[in-house]
C-alpha cells in the first residue's frame, strides 16, 4: 500500500539525514559550532529520525502477518545493522588495524544506530500486538512508560560487555544514538496515529487550518528550544518527554504541511522524493557507506561550500546506487 504523504515524509526525512551527517563528520568546527550549523542538525533531528520512526510505526499497524514474521523482521534488520556498521567503519576499521588511530574499535562495531532501533521496534511491537492485538490502552501505556523513563530514572552505569547491551535500550553512551528509551516513543506514535486515524480524520478535515495554525505558533516561540537540543547530539540522542512533546507537535505540522502539498504540487523534485521515501532503507545505507568511509579521511575539514558539493555528490550517488541495486534485485 503506497501512501504518497508517507513517502514525501520519508524522502525529505533521508535527505536531512545525509545532510546532518555531513555536518556531524565533514562540517569544520567553525561550521558546526555556527547558528547555520545549528540550525543545519535541527533539520536532521525532529524532520529525520522521528518522523521516519513515527512512519514505520503508523504502517507496523497494518501487519498481521503474525509474531515468527515481526521477529525475523526485527532480527534482519538488527543484522543489517551491523554490516552497515562494518561497511561504513572500513576505512576507519583499516587505519586502527594498521596503527595509525588509536581508538577502540567495539563503539563503532556496535554503535547503536536506526536500523537497530527499527529491528528492535518490530520485535517489540510484535510481541505487544500478539497478546494485545490493536487494543489502544496497551500501547497508550507503552508511550508513557517510555518517555516517563529518562524523568523517573537514570540509565545504570555499566562497563565491559553489559555497557554494550544497555545502549541498545537505554544509555547516555556516546555510540548509543538510538536506544529503545525514549525513541521506541515515535514508533508508538505512529502506531497510534494509525488506530486513532478513523477519528483523527473528522477532526483533520474539519480542523485543519486551525490545527496547524497553532502548532505553528506553539513552534514560533519554542523553536530556540529544539534547535538548542538538536544541536547538542548528547541531549538529543537521549532527550526525555520535553523534547518529545516539541517534536511531537513538529511532526503534527510537518504532517499537515506534507500532505497539503502531496495534493497541491505535483512536479520533478517531488516525485524524486517520494521515490527516495519508497526507496528510503536502501539510500539510507548507501549513503552512510559513502559518508562513512571518506570522514576517515576528512573527518571535520570542509567548509560550507565543500560541504554543499558533498550533499549533491551523496545524493546523487546514493541514489544512482539504489536505482541499480533494485534493478539488479528485480532482474534476479
């Protein structure tokens, strides 16, 4: 099932993030310290994860393929996580293996990114969903438990082996970038979104305008705010139910605002983001394998044009990559 809305939100949500990791890994200190490098992580942080995790979360609803199917989902994505872990580290794996960075190499092996947060979602949602089915107040406390965590509790201070686990659910480690608490919250929103959507449609088109109008507002004077967390990759990656509750209601916006124009503009751009959205796992990888390994070499040096340049080169790239490999895929 194609829902145009949900492919420009995911499209635009790939974009950002191969622009937030350029300025993460390439963007000079100058740069990224700037209110323009600032405002460039805000749009790679409510715009990109979130809203990609509230998508995968809206359309997990639709499965009924049954528990065995959302585990072995969840394990190949976990799996894929780790080869992209490997693949976007060798360059950087190579200059540990020969002497020349003295860095551990464990972080980066088994640094916690989307995909594992993805796979682990979908095992989750689908241990829910066998005992639970759609009922709402299930997932309802599910929500609130996990943004209530980071209020209520500390993440345990572990080492050795069990620090690497606890950053896959919950840690202040740096290479724990998407941790079950809190951001199994957006895939719970999206989820509910979707068995809420019958009622939240009379509400939408009767409420619309004024909807958006005030969340418009509630953005104007709490904008500082998300950029200021967005731009602090620590407070980001393991914010609480402040942070949650602004990026909530930008997805709300950012969703008015994506499906207005899905019935209003049709044109080149948009449906070339659309295709990236139906698209979105493969340009995902790609562009990390790319960004990845060149940052070795890189790392924190290119000013604002250099940086521009990448962008288009990433793009490009990443798409022409996953272009091939689909075709590739079909004719096998």
């Amino acid at each position: 099932m194609r829902v145009r809305t949900a492919d420009l939100l995911k499209g635009m949500a790939v974009i950002l993030m191969i622009q937030v990791h350029l300025v993460e890994l390439f963007a000079t200190p100058e740069i990224y310290d700037s209110f323009l490098g600032q405002l460039l992580l805000f749009l790679g942080g409510p715009p990109a994860a979130p809203v990609f995790m509230a998508v995968m979360g809206y359309f997990l609803a639709f499965s009924k393929r049954g528990l065995l199917f959302d585990v072995k989902r969840g394990f190949k994505l976990i799996i894929w996580g780790f080869a992209l872990n490997i693949g976007l580290n060798l360059n950087l794996f190579y200059h540990i293996y020969t002497g020349a960075f003295q860095l551990s190499p464990w972080e980066y092996l088994f640094g916690v990114d989307i995909l594992f947060l993805a796979g682990l979602s979908v095992i989750i949602i689908g241990l829910i969903k066998h005992f639970f089915q759609n009922k709402i107040w299930p997932w309802l406390a599910l929500l609130l438990i996990t943004i209530a965590i980071p209020e209520v509790f500390k993440p345990i201070s572990a080492d050795g082996v069990s620090a690497y686990f606890w950053a896959y659910v919950y840690s202040e480690s740096w290479w724990s970038y998407f941790p079950v608490v809190p951001w199994l919250a957006y895939v719970l929103t999206g989820l509910l979104f979707n068995l809420l959507e019958e009622n939240l449609k009379t509400i939408y088109y009767q409420f619309k305008w004024p909807i958006f109008a005030v969340t418009a507002i509630v953005l104007v004077f709490t904008l500082r705010y998300g950029i200021d967390i967005s731009s602090h990759l620590e407070q980001y990656y393991h914010h609480g139910m402040l942070f949650f509750g602004f990026t909530t209601v930008f997805m709300l916006f950012w969703l008015i605002s994506f499906h207005q124009t899905t019935l209003h503009v049709n044109n080149v751009a948009i449906n070339f983001i659309e295709w990236l959205g139906r698209r979105v796992t493969s340009v995902y990888i790609f562009q990390w394998l790319i960004i990845g390994n060149i940052s070795t070499v890189l790392f924190k040096t290119q000013h604002l044009m250099q940086l521009a340049g990448w962008f288009l080169l990433v793009l490009i790239l990443s798409s022409l990559a996953t272009f091939t490999w689909y075709k590739i895929y079909r004719k096998s």
